[in-house]
C-alpha cells in the first residue's frame, strides 16, 4: 500500500455529504486535507463544525479558478447540479492530471467520465482521472435489479422513500421538518435523474417514483421485477449471493431491510425477495445510508482505487 500523502480538496463541504467526506479523509492515513470550499463557512473553522476533524483548517470561498490554484492531487466536487464544469475547466487548464469526483449528476452520462459505482463498473476502470459518482436512488436502484437483469420481461418498477437530508441544505418543501411532518412528499414521479441515470448504466428501462419523509437519513427502494420464466425464490437468493460474493459493502440479507437501521452504516442492504404464486415477479428491497454508501462512501471507494489503495481504507465496516 502507497504511504504518499495526497493533498484533497472538497468544493461544497457546507453540504450534508461534504461533512462525511471532510470524516472520512480525516481517519485515511493516505489523504491530507488541502481545502475545504464554502461561501456560507467561509473563515470558520471545519473542526467547529465537523465532528472528528481536529486542527485549525479553515473553510474558504474559493470560485474555479481559486480552486485550480490549490494545486490539489485530488478534487471532490459537492455541488449541485449544473455547477461542476467551470471547477473541471479551471483545473484541465492548471493541473489536468488532478483526480476530480463529481457527486453531482452532471457528468453520470458523460462518456469521458468513469462512472463509479464500483460494484457493478470497477471492471470498466481504465485508470480515468475524471470520475462521476453515482446517485444515492440510482446505487440502491442498480444494486436491486443487476443481478437479475437477463430474466426481465418488462421494465422495473422502484419505489422510494428518502430522509429529507437527500433534498440538501437550501431551503425548501422536501427538507423542512415542519412540512414533513407525519407526511409521506412524493415528487418528480416521473423523469426523475436517478429514473435515467439507473436506465442509461443498467441498459435497461427503470420506471421510479421518490418520496420524501420525516426522517433524516437513510433512503428504501423497493423494486417490482416481472419476470420472463418462472423462478423459485432460492434461485433468487443463490443470484445476489454471487453477485455480490467479496463485497463488503453489500450485504445480501434474508428479511426486507428497515431503513431505520441504515443510519450511519456504509453499506447497502438487499434482502426480501418475495416471489409471487406463479414464480414470475419478485420485490426487491435495498436501504442505504444516501449520505455515506449513496455518496461520500462511494466517493471515497473511488478515490482509494483511483490514489492505488485498498478500496476500503478509511471505511468502516460497521
């Protein structure tokens, strides 16, 4: 294992998944934290604000430009969408070999970039230095329907339910606790980015409907699979036992998971595979922590491939 120090960035660390990165680079004896961005913080220290981050690093506004003269070895963008691309562009310029990781969905359809959902694509790494991390919806999504993907006889059919932390730090419907109160906020029923994110990268067509609820953290997707011949639900089982044999950040489990165990978890849960009376259809059902193995998690499984470590330094395995 290297013991070189690699000096990263995070852009948009005020947000929810910026602050478990800014813990998850805390604990890696491989990473250095260079900088962390944010306009709202800007001056304030990050141990003030982040538990388990110690020193007297102070967050910074830093636009593209500012952020390209960092010189970092490693860039995290945690913005929202449509807002990465003058941050790659004023780094391509300074320092194109810098390993940048957009949490965002603006390069997830981007042929250049590396998707890296590292389960299902860590064979397709060509060694990229541009790397798109996958949606929190779009991870559980995949991880439900791969392995059964060759017996499909019409499009899955998902249905989620997200804490309000997924709707980010900036105000609105879907993250005001009042609002959600004893409440179940369903939207973009259809369309929805993780809907066409999940259907480019499985190459099959997904149909989603999100919700949000009360909860903080913590996503379930339940997925309806019709299928093209009959199964027994061992058959089922034994299929996610093989595809997911090694991973430690998938557990194949017998019951349907709860999201309320999730919390704070690295890994995925995929369980219930109940099968239907004539042995065509099965529900799926995969929780995930959308912050850490929907996010930051992944995002620092993607690093720890891309710097030359063991993919799951720094991760706990709790």
């Amino acid at each position: 294992m290297s013991t070189t120090k690699h000096r990263i960035g995070i852009v948009g660390a005020r947000g929810h998944t910026g602050a478990e990165l800014i813990r998850l680079v805390a604990a890696h004896p491989a990473l250095e934290l260079a900088f962390v961005s944010s306009r709202e913080l800007d001056g304030q220290r990050v141990a003030d604000h982040v538990d388990g981050f110690t020193g007297d690093l102070r967050y910074a506004s830093l636009d593209a430009e500012a952020v390209a003269a960092q010189g970092a070895d490693v860039v995290v963008l945690a913005l929202p969408n449509g807002k990465a691309a003058p941050y790659v562009e004023a780094i391509d310029k300074v320092k194109p070999d810098t390993l940048i990781v957009d949490l965002s969905a603006d390069y997830r359809f981007n042929e250049k970039w590396y998707y890296g959902l590292p389960e299902l694509t860590r064979g397709r790494w060509r060694g990229e230095k541009r790397i798109s991390n996958p949606g929190c919806y779009a991870t559980a999504i995949q991880l439900s329907i791969a392995p059964l993907k060759d017996l499909l006889a019409a499009p899955p059919v998902s249905f989620g339910v997200s804490g309000y932390s997924g709707a980010g730090t900036t105000p609105s419907d879907k993250n005001d606790p009042e609002k959600l109160r004893d409440n179940l906020m369903p939207y973009s029923l259809t369309g929805h980015m993780h809907e066409k994110e999940a259907s480019r990268h499985l190459n099959v067509p997904v149909e989603f409907m999100p919700h949000v609820a009360p909860h903080f953290r913590g996503l379930t997707v339940t997925t309806n699979l019709y299928l093209a011949r009959q199964v027994k639900r061992e058959d089922i089982v034994s299929r996610f036992n093989a595809a997911y044999e090694g991973e430690k950040l998938v557990h194949v489990v017998d019951e349907a998971p709860w999201v309320s165990q999730i919390a704070h978890k690295h890994h995925v849960d995929i369980g219930g595979f109940a099968v239907s009376n004539d042995g065509k259809r099965v529900v799926v059902v995969a929780t995930l922590d959308n912050l850490l193995k929907g996010a930051a998690t992944q995002a620092m499984q993607n690093i720890n491939r891309a710097i030359g470590v063991d993919e799951y330094t720094a991760i706990p395995m709790v």
